[in-house]
C-alpha cells in the first residue's frame, strides 16, 4: 500500500550541496584546513550547521506528510480503453507494472494503482504529484482530474513533475484507484543522454502541494547538480566557436575553421539540450527531439570532415557513404519528434533491428576518422603533429563513449554500462574535449598566424611577380613603319607563362617574338624573363638561330619544364621569315600557314629549326596566338578549337581573346595581330 515519506526530501538537498565544498583536510586551503581531529570534527559539524540553516531548515519548517504509491501497487494493460479509468474494473488479469518493458514507441496502455490515500491529519489543498515522461490523462476514482500533453501524437513537456488539486472530501479510509491513459511514446535507441533523463518509471505522490514542490525542486537540483559541469564544459566549447567564425569571415579559403565552428557549436547545443531536459525547462519533447536531431547531423557532417580538412585531404567516398549511414540513424529520433501519428508501424522493427544495429558499427568507426585522415603518422609535417596528436586523443575519447553509450540500448545479455558509467564519462569526455578544442583553437590561431605572414611574404613576391608580368607583356609596342601592331594579353593568373616581344631591329626590320612557358604562375614566368632576356642582343641572329640560342639557354637552365615559341622577321617589303619551336602556326587572312614542326625549347639541347618565307602584300594581316585561345573550353567540356580561331581570325586582338576567355578560359590567352598598311 502507499507509504508515508515526509522527511526525504529535507536531507538531500543539504547531502548534494556539501559535497559541491572541498573537505576539511590536506590541501583544502588555509581556510579549510584543521590540524586536529577535534577540529576536523568541528569543521565538519560547523558546516553542516551551516547547510542546515541555509537549506534544510527552511525545507523542515515547511514539511508536511505525503504518501507515495509504489509500483508494486500498480497495473498495466496494453491498449486504449475509456471504461478502464472504472474503479469497478476487474483487473485481476492486468500485469504488474514494475515489470513493464515499452516493446517500441508510442505504445497506447493503461495503469491502475490501488493505493490509500487517507491522512490522519487533513491536508486543506491535497495534490497528486506525477512524474511520468508521457503523455497522459489522470483519473481519480473513474473521474478525470488533468490531461499532460498531447495523448493523440505523445508530445509532452520536458518540465514532467506535475501536481494537480484533487478534492479534499473524496480522500476518506477506502482503497482509492488512481488510473493513468498513457501514450508511451519514449525511444529507446534515440539520443541517448535525453533517452535516459526521461525514460524513468511512473511515481505518483499526494499530499500538501508546498512539500510536494520542495520535493520537485530537489529532484531538479540533484538532476541539475549531475549536468551543470558538463554543461559549463561544453559551454566553454560553444564559446571557443565564435572566435573560428570569426576567423573564418576574414579568410572565406579555410573551410576547416568553418567545420571545427560549427561542431564546437553543435557539440555545445546538443550537451545544452540536455541540461534543458535535466532541468526540466517547459519545452516539448518534440522540441528536444527535434534540437537533438539537427545538431547531431551538425557534428555529423563537421566534425568527422575536418579531421581531412586539417590533414589538407579530400573527404574519401568511403568516409560520405559511412556519414550517410550515420545520418540515417538520426531518423527515428525525428520521426519520434512529428509524433505518433507519423510513424508507420513497419519503421519499428526496422528501426530496432535496422537502424540501431547499423549505429554500433557505424559511430565507432566514424569517430575513429582522425587515425585514417592523418595517416601515415610519419608523414605529418612538424607544424601538423601537435594538431594531430589533439586530434587522435579527442577520437580515442569519442570512440569510448559511443561504445558505452549503446550499451544503453543493447541487448538484455550485455551490461548496460552507460547505466553505471554515463554521467561519469560523460564528465570526463567534456574534459578532454574542452582541453582538446582549447588547445586546437589556440594551435590554429597559431597556424592562422602564420599564414597571414606567410601571404604577406607571398605579396611581396607577387608585386614582383607583377612587375615581371609588366615586362613579359608590355603596354607600348615597337613597331616598324608600315605596320600596324595589335595585342591583347589575358593571363589566367596575376602572373602567367605567355610572353611576347615586338622590336624593330636596327636593320629596320620588324621582330616579333611569341611563346608560352609550361606551367603556370611565378616559375612559368621566371623562365619566360629569362628566354626574353636571352633575345636581347641577338640582332644579327636570323629567327632559326635565336630559336637554337633560347633552346640551349633553356636546357642548361634545367628549368624543368619546356616552352613553345615561334620567331618572325617582317622586312619593309613584306618579306616574312618565320621559325616555329613547338608552338602555333599564325594565321593568314583567316587561314592557318603551314610550317615545319619542331620540339618545343628546353627539350633536347640540339635541335634543328626551320626557316618559312612568305611574301605578305599591302592590305595582309597575321594573328598570332598561344594555346590559351584554342584550348578555352566551356562547361559541357567542348574546346573552342581550331575552327572557331579560324573563323575570327581576321577580328581585332582584343576581340578575338575576350571570344575565347568567355568561352571558358583555362589557360594564359595571348593575341597579337600584324597588319600591312594598305596602298594609298
């Protein structure tokens, strides 16, 4: 039958606030520390006299009796019957409820407690207090006294201590039935932390409202008292990711200050979220659910990436099927957060057998991601090893809390550690946690740092680079009489391979000199400084033995790499020599000139050239280009091609190049035209 428990709840609040003080002995403080048992025993006493004035004493001085019914008093039945709440009700065949097991969610059944409820002091103002996380209906003695929670869909408030009045008149010496409808609607593979802080048996109290509160709210500070570290922790986690988005804003190319913000951030919402539930704050199940739900695919699809992201790897495919799968497990917890109504009863077994089978697998080895995305150890660089050694230990912590926290949700052979064992790892993983992130947020800010000299070092030698640039591809061209010389210059990057030279010699004959160096950006454009270099002073050179002379230069060079070039004299008569290392053949009045073929410069030191002579009249036109015009593509992957060139080869310069750069450029684009003055 019920039984009375009117002194419970004034020692433990005292009990749970002496243990928040440090304990009177070695290294308590001066202040704490007694050299005598005696004075240990004084300190002890003085302190507890002291909790008792601030805490028990206000409990005591309003205590009143109340009475507890036990579950041994209590009935269930599976299903959904009104006439059940009927005290007349044979529930012989009911089941005792203290062996009830929710075979799945939003399980719709009955209990039954027959309990007696007299005092033999009368309370003015009784209440019934439960403590169910369901929704539910109450009936006293077949009567409807309170609804908690929406009974068709299961959503209820996390705040799952309730009291309701209850008349005075019907609480005389008979046996009483209190009677609960109940939508069990609890998941018991969900997240785990929120699963366990709500998934407890039925309680039911009655007594006098203002010690029924007391009892509440130590309940709530016992609840509270377990999570606040926790929370505090990853409270700090939340606060370290406001600096990373920040950095983030200013340099939008590091996407791994983005990923570790957003799980610091998430990491922080999710241990928040179950405060909130140990606290019984007045929000939704569904609301909890629903929070727990985002914010574990955010550390899902951020934490796990930027492991690679800080490894400077590409997420492997194998690694987004796994967070896919991982993803999935996310589901019944959302589809438990729509409500009852919205879970096909075919998901169920697929969920248990399914879903929660797949998550033992696959968090494990998810949280495992750092050992395989900083892999092989010994090729970490030295600024990297330290970010790594953090990152392998937050992964060894993880590992082991997945691992203990599905015991929870296991099967009944295996001890459920997460049981014994939860809140205490839970401590410490946000320990390691908050002292890992400290010390990555601290070590990438370092890194950041360095990187920011490190671009300041490289705008130096791009403001170099540039006036290299300026060299390679200058603005005023000399030009012979007679000629008309146009050129258009798109490089792919601040400074690229193209090069081009237009001088009249002092025979007066007009020398065009076009090529593209193998690769891209300062080297690309080093080696172009340096052919152009080499062409100077070579006046008496013909086109052939400038080309020989640059090939030789290249090749003691070692430069690496190769370069395509191609030479032309243009004489007052329209005389046109022309010499071709590798590269394009100009075009002529809109057709392509044939010359010999020849390997590239810097390839093998002797190679042999040839001479093309062409006699050019009043009125002749020649474009020349690289290989940046044909080679533009688009982003079906179609070239702009030879054909295209050709059809607007008689364009002006600047047009042909913007042709080509709009079609998609991918390369340096270099266009220069030569005109012949028509007659007069």
């Amino acid at each position: 039958m019920a039984r009375s428990s009117s002194d419970c709840y004034v020692a433990h609040p005292a009990r749970i606030l002496a243990r928040s003080l440090p304990r009177a002995g070695k290294g308590t403080g001066p202040h704490l520390a007694f050299t005598s048992p005696c004075l240990n025993r004084l300190g002890h006493f003085l302190r507890g006299f002291v909790f008792f004035l601030l805490f028990a004493a206000p409990l005591a001085a309003s205590c009143q009796s109340f009475i507890s019914i036990p579950l041994s008093a209590c009935l269930y039945h599976v299903g959904d019957d009104p006439a059940w709440a009927s005290p007349s009700l044979d529930d012989h065949a009911w089941l005792p409820y203290n062996s009830w097991r929710a075979p799945g969610p939003h399980i719709r059944l009955w209990v039954r407690c027959h309990a007696d409820l007299h005092f033999q002091q009368p309370i003015a103002n009784p209440v019934i207090q439960v403590w169910l996380a369901s929704a539910y209906e109450l009936h006293l003695d077949g009567q409807p006294i309170a609804q908690f929670g929406n009974i068709r869909s299961g959503n209820f408030s996390l705040n799952a201590i309730r009291s309701y009045p209850i008349s005075p008149v019907s609480l005389d010496s008979r046996p009483h039935l209190v009677a609960l409808r109940v939508n069990d609607c609890t998941w018991h593979y969900g997240a785990a932390p929120i699963t366990s802080l709500m998934s407890r048996p039925l309680e039911l109290r009655m007594g006098d409202p203002e010690s029924l509160e007391n009892l509440r709210a130590q309940i709530i500070l016992t609840r509270v008292s377990g999570y606040a570290g926790v929370t505090a922790r990853y409270g700090i986690i939340g606060v370290l990711s406001f600096p990373l988005f920040i950095l983030f804003l200013f340099d939008r190319s590091r996407t791994v200050l983005l990923l570790f913000a957003i799980a610091s951030f998430s990491l922080a919402c999710l241990r928040l979220n179950e405060f909130a539930a140990a606290a019984m704050l007045p929000y939704s199940m569904a609301a909890a659910l629903t929070w727990a739900s985002v914010f574990n695919l955010g550390v899902t699809w951020t934490q796990f990436p930027f492991f690679f992201a800080l490894a400077n790897r590409r997420l492997p495919i194998w690694v987004r099927i796994l967070l896919c799968f991982a993803s999935v497990s996310v589901l019944p917890t959302f589809l438990d957060a729509l409500g009852g109504d919205h879970v096909p009863q075919w998901f169920v077994p697929f969920a248990i057998h399914g879903i929660r089978t797949a998550t033992f697998i696959v968090f494990p080895l998810a949280a495992s991601m750092p050992f395989v995305a900083f892999w092989p150890y010994s090729k970490i660089p030295p600024r990297m090893r330290a970010l790594a050694a953090l990152c392998l230990v937050w992964a060894a912590v993880d590992m082991s809390w997945f691992l203990i926290q599905f015991t929870n949700f296991s099967l009944r052979e295996i001890p459920n550690l997460y049981a014994r064992w939860g809140l205490t790892l839970l401590n410490f993983r946000g320990i390691v946690t908050v002292c890992v992130v400290a010390a990555l947020v601290a070590l990438l800010f370092r890194e950041q740092r360095q990187i920011s000299l490190d671009r300041a070092l490289l705008a130096g030698e791009m403001h170099a680079a540039r006036e290299i640039q300026r060299m390679l591809a200058p603005v005023k061209l000399d030009t012979a009489p007679g000629l008309h010389i146009d050129v258009a210059f798109h490089p792919m990057r601040e400074v690229g391979g193209d090069f081009y030279s237009c001088r009249v010699l002092p025979n007066g004959v007009q020398r065009i000199l076009l090529g593209d160096v193998s690769g891209k950006g300062a080297a690309a454009a080093m080696a172009a400084t340096l052919l152009l270099g080499a062409a100077e002073d070579r006046n008496s050179d013909s086109p052939v033995a400038l080309l020989s002379h640059l090939n030789r230069v290249l090749c003691r060079a070692n430069f690496g790499g190769f370069a395509t070039c191609l030479c032309a004299d243009i004489t007052l008569h329209g005389d046109l020599v022309l010499a071709n290392a590798g590269h394009l053949n100009p075009f002529q009045d809109g057709r392509e000139l044939a010359t010999p073929s020849s390997l590239p410069l810097g390839i093998i030191t002797n190679t042999d050239y040839a001479d093309t002579h062409i006699q050019l009249h009043p009125g002749d036109a020649l474009t020349f280009i690289s290989d940046g015009v044909v080679e533009a593509r688009n982003a079906s992957g179609e070239l702009f091609g030879f054909d295209r060139t050709a059809a607007i080869s008689k364009d002006s310069a600047e047009i042909i190049a913007r042709a080509a750069s709009t079609f998609g450029q991918e390369d340096d684009i270099t266009v220069l035209t030569v005109a012949l003055a028509a007659p007069t």
